[in-house]
C-alpha cells in the first residue's frame, strides 16, 4: 500500500501541490497536517499516519522537510516508533516526490 504525508507549517499555506502529486502517484491513503512545524516531534497526522504503515507499505512524501527538519530529528523519531522500528530495514520504502523531477 502507498500511503501519503503531506505538511505545511501554517494555516495560509497551500496542500494543494503537495495532494496532487500523492494523488498522481497512486497513494491509497493521504494523511495531511496543516499549521504544524516539522519541527514537532509529534503531529497528529503524522503520528496516525506512521500507526497506519504495515509492513511492505511505501511511505510517500513530496520531500523530506515534510517529515522532519533534519535527517538526524527523523532518525531519533523512528528510532522511538513502532512501526519503522522494523526489525527488517527492507519493510518499508520511502518514496521521495521531489527527487522525481
């Protein structure tokens, strides 16, 4: 299954180009957050979005800073989480919109 993250920081800012190119991507299921910072540890559609992955799922998001401000804030994320705590490092995929184009 493909599902999508999409995130802006404040309530002015636009999902709009973000949703498009999950959609056109085929994700089966799109969790969005909208005034919140990368910054935060924990974001409500993020967390539901994370407790929603299975094994074998493919996590998609229009770029990186969507999920987190720095690599090392994911990693410390992940590290805490269930589901990408895999014991398996292959049974979950990361599927970058932005490095498409």
């Amino acid at each position: 299954m493909k599902v999508g993250y999409a995130r802006v920081s404040t309530f002015e800012q636009d999902l709009d180009l973000q949703m498009d190119a999950l959609e056109k991507e085929g994700c089966d299921r799109i969790f969005c957050d909208q005034g919140e910072s990368g910054a935060k540890a924990s974001r409500p559609e993020w967390d539901n979005c994370l407790d929603h992955l299975r094994k074998g799922d493919t996590l998609v998001i229009w770029k990186l800073d969507r999920a987190s401000r720095s690599t090392k804030h994911l990693r410390e994320g992940s590290k805490c989480h269930p589901t990408l705590n895999l014991p398996d490092s292959a049974a979950l995929a990361l599927c970058l919109l932005a490095s498409h184009r």
